[in-house]
C-alpha cells in the first residue's frame, strides 16, 4: 500500500484533513476504478440530496482512511477529486482556487493551478453532468 503523499508542506501530516468529514464527489468512472478492487458502493458511498455521490465517513473519517498507519486504502485508485485536491473548482468564481482548508495552500503555485485547472474544471463538469442526468450510479 502506498502511504499517502501530500506534496505541500506536511503541517497536517499526522491526520489528513482533506480524509477527515470528506465530502469528496465521485465520478462513474472513479466508482468503477474503485470497485474493481473489490469494494462495494453500498459500503464506500451515500447519495446527497442534490444526486452526487460522495465518499462516505466513519467516525469522522473518510470509508478508505486507515488511521492505523495513516494511509489510504485506495491511493492508487482513489478519486479524481482526491488527487487534484487542494485544488478545487470554484463554481460561482468559475475558475480553480486552492481550498480554504488545506494548511498547505500557501504552497500552491499559480503555475501549479494552471496546470491542472483544466482537469479539475472538466472533473466538476462531469460530476455535475452526471447528477442532473440522473446518472449518478448510488
Ligand atoms: S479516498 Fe483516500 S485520499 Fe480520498 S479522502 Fe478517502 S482516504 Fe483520503
Ligand atoms: S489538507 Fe492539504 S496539507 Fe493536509 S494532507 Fe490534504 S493536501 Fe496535504
């Protein structure tokens, strides 16, 4: 298992924020990827009441993190959003902004954003896609 890698400054290395009260939406795609490892959307995921399927938590904590050795279960695998994270898409804005609650965000170049914010808007585009078609497979 790969042990998770924040590539920021580490300040919150001891319990990942962003797999604390998650509220991390998925893609058909990621819950497919997902699955093929042998879980269960029944077990990893809850419907929102606006159709999204967002990762599920335990005891505050994200279904994938183990705080046995403070790893995710699924890094190799684990959402699209979870990988661009702390880089988020700003609906109202419409552009890419590093989230308010990542210790880290101060280490985020723009140059950084840049790069990925084309991913990260095509991301949200999908995921909103999916909840208002009713494709939301949760
Ligand atoms: S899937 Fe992994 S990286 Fe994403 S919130 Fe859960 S534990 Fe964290
Ligand atoms: S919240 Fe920010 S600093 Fe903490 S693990 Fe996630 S990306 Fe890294």
């Amino acid at each position: 298992m790969a042990p998770f890698q924040c590539n920021h400054d580490g300040s919150c290395s001891s319990v990942m924020l962003c797999c604390t009260d998650t509220e991390m939406t998925l893609t058909r795609k990621d819950i497919d990827r997902i699955e093929v490892e042998g879980y269960s959307r029944e077990d990893f995921l809850q419907r929102t009441e606006d159709g999204f399927c967002e990762l599920r938590n335990v005891d505050g904590l994200c279904y994938f993190y183990d705080p046995s050795n403070q790893t995710c279960r699924i890094y190799e695998t684990r959402p699209d959003g979870c990988r661009f994270y702390p880089i988020v898409y700003d609906m109202k804005k419409r552009k890419c902004v590093v989230d308010a609650d990542c210790p880290s965000r101060s280490t985020i170049s723009r140059d950084e954003i840049r790069k990925v914010c084309h991913k990260v808007r095509s991301l949200v585009e999908t995921l909103v896609r999916e909840a208002r078609n009713g494709e939301s497979p949760c």
